[in-house]
C-alpha cells in the first residue's frame, strides 16, 4: 500500500523535514492483490514522480558483492582509479558532471549497462581480475532490470494499457541504452583534505542557488546538483547516509526540497522524462538533488532503464483524449540524448520538446511506433 508520509514540509532555504514529508511508500509484496498495486504506483507516479518501493523481493547478495567491489575500488589510490576515466562521458569521474560545467562533491563510475560494455571498462577497475567485477556488475544489473520491468508493467496495467509491456518491452530490447551510476560522496567535514590532484578538487559550495530559487542551508555542499533523469525509469540505493532530496509541492501549491529518508533496505523510484513524454505528461519526471552534508562517506547507486538509442518516443494512445491533448512531439532517444548533453544539469530539456500550437494538429493518436 501506499503510504504518505504526515512530517509537515518546511518552506524556505532549507530542506525539508528530515522524515520526508508527503513521499509515498509502496509495499511491492502487493498486500492487497495486483489490481490495486498497479493503481497505487500510478498514483505514486503521477502525484509525486517518486515513491520508496518496500518488500521488493530483491535478494541482498548482488547489492552487498556491488558496494564491496566499488568501496574498494573508490579506497584506490587516485591514479589507480583514473585508469577508467576521465568519463566521456563513461567511466570514472570526480567533481565534474556532464560538459557543460556543472559540479558535484563526488566522484563516480558511470557505466554502460550491456556485458559487454561492463566487460571493457572492468578492465581498468579490477586489474587484478576483471572478470570478478564484470560478474558482480551484471548481477546487480540483471537484479534492477528484472524489477524496473515489473514496476513498468505495473504502470502499464494500471494506466489500462492495451499493452501493459509497452513500457518495459523498451528497456528488454537488446539494444538498450540503460545504465548503472555508483556515486562516492566523501564525507563533508573532510571534503578540505582531499584535494588530491588537479582532476578531483573537492570544494565548499556554500548556499548555491538553483534554477528554483532555493538555496541549501549555510555550510551545505552540492554533493549533485538539481536534475530530472533523462531516462524513462530509475531505481536509486544508498548506504544509511541521508542527503537526497526532492522538489515536491506542498499544500499552498508552493515548490519545496524534501529530504529523503536514509533506508538501504528500500529502492527509490524515479519517473524519468521519456516516461512523462510516453504518458502524455499522467506521469512526472521529478527534480532532485544529493546535498553533501554528513561526516560519513554516501555511496548510492542508480539503475537507469532506458530505451535503444533509435527508439521512437511519443505519447501512447491512451494517455491521448480531447481534453488532454498531446503535449510532446516525437523524438528519438538519440536526439534527446544529444540535447542532454547540449546543456547544464538543470535545464528542463523536455520544455524543448512540447508541441507547439502550430503544429498540435499533426500529433495525434497515431504516432507512437
């Protein structure tokens, strides 16, 4: 079941309550059967664009063997780990996100999701055996999109598709484009000492405004800078270390940072743009950030699923009616990926891609592919 929780949401510059105000969980256990599971994850999906997915069925062995093999390889000595970078935008990088100057106390490994990409870039993680890091990562990645693909159909289902697989029929092709993200957040109070080279010079970015309006508290680090996932869905886990948060509305229909309660146990669902584009906008691509603020070291790591790069986006049939009439143009995942990568973090790219009122009567019921 889905349940939200009562921690009221503090306006202003600083985040909100620490218990998460307002962010839904979801038993994935289905307690009270498959029909009203599929109901509650829209609802979670399409008021919040994120909920904490709980009873998932995930074993913990590929979490654990994961966060061994990328703990010891971010302990590495910092030319060790620059062998699998500087990110192009795979492999390993430190502070710098993207190529248009954005910034983040981290650094990170950023890896494609297919074996044998795994395989390729192992090569300079586990030098001493690659196949042993290439095993561990495919667990894993097998693992996250076996439950993408369920949340999706969920999605489906309760979106009364004709075709409830038609979400997650894009993430199975064998040309998928999904990716895996370990993020290493130092410890805050020890970001000073570790200005180890010229590539990863981790410095205080204190009150930084953001494209809202709303600045992190005095003395807070922008561990990764605000940002909705391109991608059509992600599954975040973190170690017991506080620091993502989200932009919610709250009652007074203002925008508010969320602070996302630390729980390894759980797995954190994202709605990504190409998901708002396929639902005709029922579903919302939710802002979110990673605030640097704990004397313990946060490593997360996020499952993007994602669609072959040639793969045709437009809104689904269903979600198309005369009162909600199409809100995005088609596109490719290629084109869209390049305009991601054609601006800063924050940008809103899906705003590039809504229909225009001259060119509305062209996008209709038929387009998707």
């Amino acid at each position: 079941m889905v349940v939200p929780s009562t921690t009221p949401v503090r306006q202003g510059t600083e985040a909100a309550a620490s218990h998460g105000g307002g962010i839904p969980t979801v038993d994935m256990s289905a307690p009270g059967g498959r029909s009203a599971l599929s109901r509650q994850v829209v609802r979670a999906c399409a008021e919040h664009g994120f909920f904490r997915a709980v009873s998932h069925g995930v074993p913990p062995g590929p979490a654990a063997r994961l966060d061994a093999a990328t703990a010891a390889f971010f302990a590495l000595a910092p030319h060790d780990k620059q062998r699998a970078g500087p990110p192009s935008p795979l492999g390993y990088g430190c502070r710098s996100i993207g190529f248009n100057g954005d910034a983040g106390e981290l650094e990170y490994l950023l890896l494609h999701a297919s074996p044998a990409a795994v395989a390729h870039r192992a090569r300079s993680i586990d030098t001493d055996d690659p196949s042993r890091f290439s095993t561990v990562v495919n667990d894993y990645v097998g693992a996250m999109r076996q439950l993408a693909c369920e949340i999706l159909d969920l999605l489906g289902e309760g979106l009364g598709l004709k075709d409830p697989r038609s979400f997650s029929k894009l993430i199975t092709d064998t040309d998928s484009d999904s990716l895996l993200r370990i993020n290493h957040y130092p410890p805050a109070c020890t970001i000073h000492k570790i200005d180890h080279d010229d590539q990863c010079k981790m410095k205080s970015i204190v009150r930084t405004k953001n494209g809202n309006g709303l600045n992190p508290s005095a003395g807070a680090r922008i561990g990764f800078g605000e940002h909705s996932d391109p991608q059509i869905i992600s599954l975040l886990r973190a170690n017991d270390v506080n620091g993502l948060q989200v932009l919610l509305p709250n009652g007074d229909g203002k925008e508010v940072w969320v602070q996302v309660p630390a729980d390894p146990s759980a797995f954190f669902v994202n709605v990504g743009d190409l998901l708002q584009a396929l639902t005709n906008g029922k579903l919302v691509s939710v802002r979110h950030r990673v605030i640097a603020s704990a004397c313990r070291p946060r490593l997360s790591t996020i499952y993007f699923a994602a669609p072959p790069l040639h793969a045709r986006i437009a809104a689904l049939p269903e979600t198309i009616t005369a009162d909600s009439p199409c809100q995005y143009r088609p596109f490719t995942w290629a084109e869209y990926k390049k305009t991601m990568y054609s601006l800063r973090l924050s940008h809103s790219r899906l705003d590039l891609f809504q229909v225009g009122d001259d060119d509305s009567s062209n996008v209709g019921k038929g387009e998707q592919e």
